[in-house]
C-alpha cells in the first residue's frame, strides 16, 4: 500500500515512520533539504514542498494521485 504524507513536522513524521513500520510504501514532504535526507536515511521516499515560485511543487507528487492514504499534517 501507498501513503503520501504531505506536511512530515513533529506528527507527519511520527505518520510516516509507523507507517513504514506497518510496511506501507510511505512518501512524504518537508520544506529542508536536510529534512528530507534524514527520512530517506528511514525509508521514506522525501520530497523537498515549497509553494514559493523558486521551488514548485513536483508535477510528479501531484499529478499521479495514486496513494491509498493521503495525510495533510
């Protein structure tokens, strides 16, 4: 099973991590870099979510909306 987090703070990463746990193909969104990194190190697939003109949303995120749980932190 698939689940998008988008939002991985304090609570979308306690999400992401047990649901990863619970061997679901978790992907999840952070605004740091390095934030981003550290939940790949921990299975996550990541993404780097900035609205701001210099960092739009991946196409690819929004646009295949495929997942079986999606969760806005």
């Amino acid at each position: 099973m698939k689940a998008l987090i988008i939002g991985c703070g304090w609570v979308g990463n306690i999400f992401a991590k047990e649901l990863h746990h619970l061997n679901y193909q978790v992907h999840g969104t952070t605004t740091s870099t390095e934030k981003a990194r550290e939940m790949a190190s921990g299975g996550i697939i990541s993404y780097v979510l900035d609205f701001s003109r210099e960092h739009p949303p991946p196409d690819h995120i929004l646009s295949s909306i495929n997942f079986d749980l999606i969760l806005v932190s």
